[in-house]
C-alpha cells in the first residue's frame, strides 16, 4: 500500500520516472550515505589519520547489502537518529576494530548533505539528458515547418499569421535558457559538506581541509569555502531553476494541448490504437500526456515556496530545514524528470494538422489581415487615419458577417487606391511573415 503517488503501483510512472525513484529510494540514500562514508576512510587512511587496514575493511563493507533495512528503522525510531543506528551497524559487520573508525571527524549532516547532492547529481544528469533529448526533437520540427503557414494568437484571440517553425524555435531558445542555468547551477550546487559538528572541522585538528578536500576530489563534488550547514540557498535555488524549467515545458505542453481542441484541431499528441479518451463517450481522443505534464509543472512550482522557507534555518545546526528538505527533494526531481520525459515523447511524434491551419487563417474571412492593410494605407493616409478607416471596416464584417475584401472595396478611400488585385495580395497571409523564417534560420545555426 502506498500513501503518496510516486510510489503508488498504479500512479508511480505518471509522476517519476524509474530512473530517479530508484535514485531516491531507500536502499540508495543509504548506499549514498555509506559511499560518503567509505570516502572519507579512503582519503583519512592516505594522510595518515586512521589505519590503512580500517579504512580498507570500512570501503569494503559500505554496502547497503549488508545492512538490514528493517533493524535500521527500528534502530532510528528508538534512537530519533539516522546516521548513529548505521554507524552502529557497519560497526558490526566491519571485523576488527575497523568499525571504530568510521565517520572520523564527521558530523550526520555532513553525511547525509553529501549524499543528498550525490543523489541530486545524478538525477540532474538524467533529467539534463531528456532536455538535450527535447532540444533536439524541436530542433527537428523547427526545421521541418520553418515555413509552414498558421495563425499567431495573442490574449487568446486570432493576431497575424507565423509558420509553425517560428512558434518552436521560441520554444527552443527557451530550452536552450534552461539548460544554461542547469549549469551555471551546478557549480553552485554539487558542492559536498564536511564541516564537523558546527563547521570548524576541530575534530580533525590542522588535518580538516585537506581531509576535506581530498573527499570532495574523491567523490567529483566542488569543495565549499565554508560550511554551508544552514546555507541552504543552493537547494532553494535546485528548486527555483527546476520550477522554471518545468514551468517551460508545461507550458510547451499547455500550448499543444489547446492547439488540440476540437475547434483548432492543428496538433494532437501522439496517439496510438488502444489509447482510450472516455469510458462513456468513445469518440475521445484526449491528450493526457500533456495534461499529466501541465499538472506536474504545477506541483513543481509549488514546491519553490517551501525551499525558500528551508532557507530560514537557525544558528549553527537546525534540523528544521533538513527534514523540510527531505520532503521535498525527492518530490521535486522525480516529477521535474517525469515531466521532461513526458514532454520528450510528446515531441518525438507530435501530429502537426497541416490542413487545419491552413483553414484556420480564413475563419475569421480575412480578419487575420487587418495590420497589412493598415501599414499600406498609412503610406497614404498616415497611421492614425488608416487604422480608424481600416477599424471601422473590421467591426462592421466581425458583427455583421460578409467578407474583409468586400468592406475594403465597398470604402471609397480604400477602392482609389487599392485594385482588387492589389487587395488580394494584401490579404494572402503567405506573403506577410516578416523575418519569420530568418529567425528560424538564426535559431538553428545556433550550437
């Protein structure tokens, strides 16, 4: 039984992935824990600070294997502890006096802060790689309808015409944003802690930072210039950027799920036989990837909050922040990466309608074309005038029916200058993109 979706039988893959539930899974944060623990042995037996042979018996038994999980449990009920219940543990299965030497000069946060950005680590490399996944699908169909003709909508409403290709290379730059701040982040981030018990490493006399710093070497984390024990701003700022860059692509998915409207109908996600939109209405082709995603952004952003108030921590050492952060971690990279998968297969197969954006630039019988008449009768008349000429014109066909070139031809002023000719090609949406396709080009020259 489970109480909390990403690890429900049934909901689980909706919102995380394999991948980073099992980054996050119990076995792993603790195998993380003991992995800090073995590299700390490993580097303190090389300057000399605990036996060659301890630390060789503490690597060699830092295996989640070899601690029972459930004793663990009991063991950090009774004692209201996490790390003392395993140092424990690994005391007993190290032979010797091995086990005396274990988390030498360390603190718990120490341990489970250093195994926490571990898991962070290798849940941003997954995450990363569906983003360069999803960058090179749009990239695709950037390429592929640089000049396919559709409708620009502002406030929800008809505006001008694009190409499609237009609308993702906005998307791409976007992506191309994000995974920029995923490494400009990471600097700031994957950074270990091993500060001792409040910060000054006094347990390890005038050996602390080069035992900190060969960890730290030793596991491919940064080293901190000062401990960062109730610094939690680099984990505020996992969630700021994650919530950014899920907020993207919900939005991404946002978009295709309205273009997927009946009414529109100009993209649809992928669809396959067997894939059901009602129990009770069966002609339902819904798009529920899309939504999935949408929702997950929605999560995502409301986690922010709550890491910034993790960063309100007191004096030298609060658990407050630390079990404010175990919360949400876990929560937040698993459906950060569910949904950059989400929206990674969406764009592998997404259906671009061809034929309903052609016969949506016509809906509204010419309307779409209002500015380029506008900007060529204000080459005679001036702006100001043309736009009231041209305004007037537009209101009495959007409530009174009839087509936008039989208003231009029924006004005086506008028929002694414009032929039906020239009308016509004011009126074609084909011929009025602007450097569209140029800033298509500009995009996908870009590395």
């Amino acid at each position: 039984m489970s109480a909390y979706v990403i690890d429900s039988q049934l909901f689980k893959d909706q919102f995380s992935t394999l991948e980073t539930r099992q980054i996050f899974d119990d076995k792993q944060t603790v195998q993380r824990w003991l992995d800090v623990e073995a590299a700390l042995a490993k580097v303190q037996a090389k300057l000399g600070i605990i036996p060659q042979k301890a630390a060789d018996e503490i690597c060699a038994k830092c295996q989640v294997e070899l601690i029972d999980l459930d004793e663990l449990k009991r063991e950090m009920d009774r004692t209201s502890h996490p790390i003392v219940p395993l140092l424990r543990a690994m005391k007993n299965v190290c032979s010797g006096d091995a086990g005396e030497y274990i988390h030498w000069g360390a603190t718990t946060q120490d341990i489970i802060d250093t195994g926490t950005i571990l898991q962070i680590k290798d849940s941003l490399d997954i995450t990363e790689k569906r983003y360069q996944a999803l960058l090179i699908n749009l990239k695709k169909l950037a390429a592929e309808h640089r000049n396919l003709v559709t409708v620009a909508r502002s406030h929800g409403q008809q505006a001008l015409p694009i190409t499609f290709g237009f609308k993702v290379a906005v998307w791409i730059e976007e992506i191309r944003r994000n995974l920029d701040r995923f490494n400009e982040m990471r600097g700031r981030l994957l950074v270990g802690q091993f500060s001792g018990a409040v910060g000054t490493l006094s347990a390890l006399g005038d050996k602390g930072i080069e035992v900190q710093e060969a960890l730290f070497k030793e596991l491919g984390l940064g080293c901190p210039v000062i401990h960062w024990h109730v610094s939690r701003d680099s984990n505020a700022e996992l969630a700021a950027v994650l919530g950014i860059c899920t907020s993207t692509i919900g939005k991404i998915a946002h978009e295709i799920y309205s273009l997927q409207k009946t009414e529109t109908a100009e993209l649809e996600e992928p669809f396959a036989p067997g894939k059901v939109g009602s129990s009770t209405m069966p002609h339902k082709r819904n798009p529920p990837a899309c939504e999935t995603i949408v929702a997950l952004s929605r999560v995502v952003r409301s986690i922010v909050p709550l890491a910034m108030e993790a960063m309100m921590a007191e004096h030298e050492r609060d658990k407050i922040a630390l079990q404010t952060e175990r919360e949400y971690i876990s929560r937040l990279c698993c459906m950060a990466d569910a949904a950059a998968a989400k929206i990674v297969y969406v764009t592998s197969a997404l259906s671009v309608r061809e034929e309903n954006m052609e016969k949506n630039l016509y809906i509204q019988r010419g309307l779409l074309m209002s500015e380029a008449v506008m900007m060529q009768l204000s080459d005679e008349l001036g702006r100001q005038e043309a736009h009231e000429i041209v305004y007037t014109i537009c209101m009495d066909v959007f409530e009174n029916g009839g087509e936008f070139k039989d208003g231009l031809l029924a006004n005086p002023i506008i028929a002694a200058r414009f032929d039906e000719t020239t009308i016509d090609k004011m009126l074609d949406p084909n011929v009025y993109l602007g450097m569209a396709g140029q800033f298509v080009d500009r995009v996908l020259a870009r590395k």
